[in-house]
C-alpha cells in the first residue's frame, strides 16, 4: 500500500489558503494518525503575486490550474468554488486520471455530482464532500457510515450562517434588513460584493439537494422547488413572532411523502421552545429522522475556514486510511430517478402581515378574498399607525394548500388599499 502522497490544492481564497496551512503544520500529525506522508507538490490560483495570510511556496505555484497535473498527483482539492467552469473540468480530469478529488464545492456537487460520482467509481478513486454541506459539521458521513442502515424519511436545518446571522440579529436589535446586512458583511458572514445567493435561498438549495440524494439514495433532483430566501423580512415581523411565541429560521427541508420527494427553502415560523428555535448567530444545525435511529441532531458551524477546513481534513485523512467508497453511499448504478411532489399540493398554516391604508373595509377586502381562497383565518392582529394612516393587518391561517395560497396572494395585487405586496411566512 502507498505510503507517500502528493497532494495539490486549486484555489487560495479564505478557504483554499487556511487548508494550507493546516496541511503544512500538521503533516507530523496526519503521519501519526494515518501512517502516511503527505507532500504538497503543486498549488493554483489567479495571482502569485497576491498578499496572503501565509506563506506559500512559489516554486510550486501554477497560475494555470491545468499545469498541475504536469507533477504526479495523487490527491486533488478543489477550493475555486465554480458549478461549472474551471471547477468542473478540473475534477473531471482528476478523476479520469485515477486522482482522489475532495472539494468543499455544494454549487458543482449538487449540479454534477451524478455524473461526477460514476467518473470516481470507474476510476476506483474518491470524491470526498463532507465539507459541502454544514462547514465543520460531519452530517454527510453520518448518514453515509454512521446511519447507513437506517431508512431516513426527513431532514431539515439550518443550513445557511449568514441567514441564520442576519435574522438572529434582526430578532435580537430589531435592526432593519439592509442594516444587519452591512453588520453581517464587515463581519465577513456576507459576501462584501454580491450576497444574494445566500440570501435569496439557493445556497441553502444546493445543500438539500445533496442531502436528498444521500438521504434517501437517489439521484440528484434538478426540479424547480419551492424557494425563498429571507430579503422581504422586516424587524416588525419578529415584533409580532414574538408576540405569538415563535421565531422566524430559514429552514432547508427533504422528506418523502407518497414515495415522493418534496425539497424546499423558505422561511419559517417555528415555536419558541423547540431545538430548532434556539439555534443561534452563524450556527448550522441538522435534525434527521430515521427507523430505527428516532431523530438525531447536529450542530456546528456552518461556515468559515476553520470549520470548513475540518471537514476537508477529515476527508483527507479517510482517503489515506484506504477507504475507497461510493461517492453518494451506494453505486450510482442502484441510485435510482426521483419522483417529485407536487409542491401546489403542500398544505401548511400561513403568516400572512398586509400593510393597507387605514380606512373602513378593508380588513373586509381581505378577508373575503382569503375566503374566496379557501383559506380560514386562525387569529388575526391589527396594528393601527395613526400617524401614517396605515395599518398592519397579520392574519395567521388554517392549514391551507400552497395552490390556494399563492393564487390568493397574487390576487391582492390589484387592490389599491393594500400599499405593498403581502408578507408570507409558513409556520414549521
């Protein structure tokens, strides 16, 4: 058996970089735990030039990825963070070349990793992906080892940092959206350019989407999903989401129901005192539930090069103990096509806040289109602000299906006492 490795790493950002050095400083370590030793014999990133936190060694650098397959590689780790692009094709190459691949990459993993995972099995090589999903949190190979024969029916969390950062700050400041965002990006828990796919719900997509085809040994679903990210909540919701007990979490969800799979991401309303409820600031959470295992829950951080950098390290280390293994647990040849729910038949109870002019008839108006919609009113709150002449009117719902409620909604578009469109959030 092999007993010298070569290593190479494409991509120097936070994470890419902060991976280096940990392999510089604990080649000792992984020697001890392992029985191998590891050389890092090429390196790739945009500019040599750049200032890094560590150093690194320029005898070694390939401004082209490509190059690096110019030395005997028998380790790739992919930092670039592309779904498509240089990302792809670099993994593709390695893996064809009989390299091992580990990547912290959820865009390119729940994209291709169907395709990707074939490449590895013929090969006899690994792609390793723990740090894709949760950061540091090791709830992929939880259920690829260490709950490989439970039949898991439900996973959801907290599966995104900055939104778990921003809407913990908004309960906690009642600071407005744009404000938290600006705290949450000099913090370095935002994009300093562009957020929005953290934001708008997609990276928290990415990472359900691997979750299902591991869960529950499907091929990776590539359906439009029920998505929403947290952008149109307002520091008066977690006003009133207090007042009814509950807390406001943008939640990743899979299950099955009818031997079908209904993925989705959105914010949710859920009661004060569940786990769920309580977890805090950038964490990340998973609670899955299993036959015979019951429910069980992890926590950690989600994101950062800490903690990302622990699970690219943990996959490392089970490439050098010899564990060749099926990418999503099982060969992709048993992983079979999904069937999709239909999202218009999820049926849940709403959060519904309407800002109207406050004027006679109005809360009629709204009342009477809900009903038209099937949609039964649980309990409903006025806030009256005299001073503007408005009013919020939140209405929470009976069970209603998604079909109904959207219809609904669109419908108030046309009435001219309703100043904006309607706040919705699903109760959890």
């Amino acid at each position: 058996m092999k007993k010298n490795y070569n290593v190479a790493i494409v991509g120097l950002g936070q994470v890419g970089l902060y991976l280096h050095n940990e392999l510089r400083i604990k080649k000792k370590e992984i020697e001890i735990k392992t029985g191998k030793k590891l050389q890092i014999v090429a390196i790739s990133a945009k500019s040599i030039n750049k200032k890094r936190k560590y150093k690194i060694n320029k005898k070694i650098f390939y401004k082209n990825p490509f190059d690096i397959f110019k030395k005997n590689i028998d380790i790739l780790i992919e930092c670039i963070g592309l779904s498509d692009g240089v990302s792809k094709s670099i993994v593709e190459r390695a893996l064809k070349n009989k390299i091992h691949v580990i990547t912290p990459n959820k865009a390119l993993i729940s994209k291709h990793g169907d395709k990707l995972s074939e490449i590895a099995e013929k090969n006899k090589v690994n792609l390793e992906y723990e740090a894709s999903v949760g950061g540091g949190i090791p709830i992929l190979r939880t259920i690829k080892e260490g709950l490989a024969t439970n039949r898991i029916s439900k996973v959801y969390g907290i599966l995104n940092g900055t939104c778990n950062y921003i809407l913990s700050e908004m309960e906690k400041t009642r600071e407005s959206f744009k404000d938290v965002l600006k705290k949450a990006q000099l913090l370095g828990y935002a994009e300093p350019g562009n957020p929005k796919l953290d934001l708008n719900g997609y990276d928290a997509l990415a990472k359900v989407r691997i979750l299902s085809a591991l869960s529950f040994n499907k091929k990776i679903s590539n359906n439009n999903p029920l998505m929403e990210g947290i952008e149109n909540i307002e520091s008066k919701d977690f006003e009133i989401a207090e007042q009814l007990d509950l807390k406001i979490k943008l939640l990743g969800i899979t299950e099955i129901i009818d031997n079908k799979l209904f993925e989705r991401v959105h914010p949710c309303l859920v009661k004060n005192n569940t786990y769920i409820a309580n977890v805090g600031g950038v964490m990340n959470a998973v609670i899955l539930d299993g036959k015979p295992i019951g429910e069980s829950v992890l926590q950690g951080e989600g994101a950062g090069p800490g903690p990302t950098s622990s699970a690219l390290m943990s996959d490392l280390l089970s490439i050098l103990r010899g564990n060749i293994k099926f990418p999503f647990g099982i060969s992709s040849s048993k992983r079979k096509k999904v069937q999709i729910y239909d999202v218009n038949n999820y049926v849940n109870s709403l959060y519904l806040r309407f800002e109207v002019k406050d004027k006679p008839g109005v809360l009629s108006q709204i009342t009477k289109q809900l009903a038209r919609y099937k949609i039964s009113v649980q309990r409903l709150i006025q806030i009256p602000d005299n001073a503007k002449k408005k009013a919020s009117i939140i209405v929470i719902t009976h069970n209603v299906k998604e079909y109904y409620s959207k219809k609904c909604v669109s419908s108030f578009k046309s009435n001219k006492n309703i100043i904006k469109k309607p706040i919705v959030i699903r109760l959890f």
